[in-house]
C-alpha cells in the first residue's frame, strides 16, 4: 500500500551525499520476501552477496538471507546491518542510501545505485521492523499500530 505522504531521510551520521527520499511516498505493509528480497535480486546484490566466501547471503528467498541480517553487525564496523524500527543506524541502508558511507563503497558497487523507491521501501520495511522472517514470530517484535499514521522518513 503507497500513501502520498512522505519525508526527507534523517541524515545518516558518518556518511556524506546521502540520498534524499522526501519525494518518495510511505510504503506500508512490507514483508522481506514478498517486497525486499526481489530488490536484492532484480539489482544483483545477490549476484556477489550469495554466500559462496562465507559473507552474507542475500540470494535465498528462504529466510536465511533475512536471519543472516536481523540480529548481526558488520565485520567492518560493527554496527548492526538492520536494526529493526531504526533505519539511520542499520548500516545495510546507509550502504545503499550514501555514496560515501562511513565504511567501504556504496552498493552495489558496479552499475547504478538503487532507485529512489526501492531505497524507500527498504527504509520503511526496516522502520516498520523488518518483518517476514521464518518461522512467523521468530524474532519478538513490540508492534504498535496507530490508526492514520505507521511511520514515517524523517
């Protein structure tokens, strides 16, 4: 579901020429593997990114992707590579929102950075939580839902 509505992206903290998203509007309602996985795919981070050295898989439609993400920090930095509810301190977001994030090169490294919307719905999915793991309910989530207003880029 897309509402009009949207907001400028919270300046990541270490990073420089973010992108802006205020143009964008709300995704809601997003799920890993119906909404986030196909972006991996359709732009080749699960080409490098298929845990064939050991790094992180994002090419499983599975739920292994998603549990290599939730839950683990980067070995570059250690900051955690989603952080559910926060986008600005998720650093796979700051990976592919800035082309000069604190640590290493945007992604994906070759060919175009990620459209506006799908950067979009990946912040909102992170913001909403980072739902679709498997199985259902593995990961404890406080959800709050409010009746006209579920989050917003700030």
């Amino acid at each position: 579901m897309v509402l009009a509505q949207s907001y400028a992206v919270e300046e990541l903290r270490a990073s420089s020429f973010c992108d802006d998203l205020g143009g964008v509007p709300l995704f809601y309602d997003l799920d890993y593997n119906t909404d986030i996985q196909p972006i991996f795919s359709d732009n080749g981070c699960a080409d490098c990114h298929n845990g064939s050295d050991g790094g992180l898989n994002l090419s499983a439609n599975n739920g292994s992707a998603l549990l290599a993400l939730l839950g683990y920090a980067s070995e570059v930095n250690g900051q955690n590579l989603i952080e559910p509810h926060d986008p600005g301190s998720s650093y796979l977001f700051e990976k592919i929102n800035c082309d000069t994030p604190a640590n290493g090169s945007r992604m994906p490294p070759s060919g175009e950075a990620l459209s506006l919307e799908d950067q979009a719905i990946i912040y909102d999915w992170i913001y909403q939580g980072a739902l679709g793991e498997f199985p259902p309910g593995l990961w404890f989530r406080d959800i709050i839902n409010r009746s006209s207003f579920e989050g917003s880029r700030y």
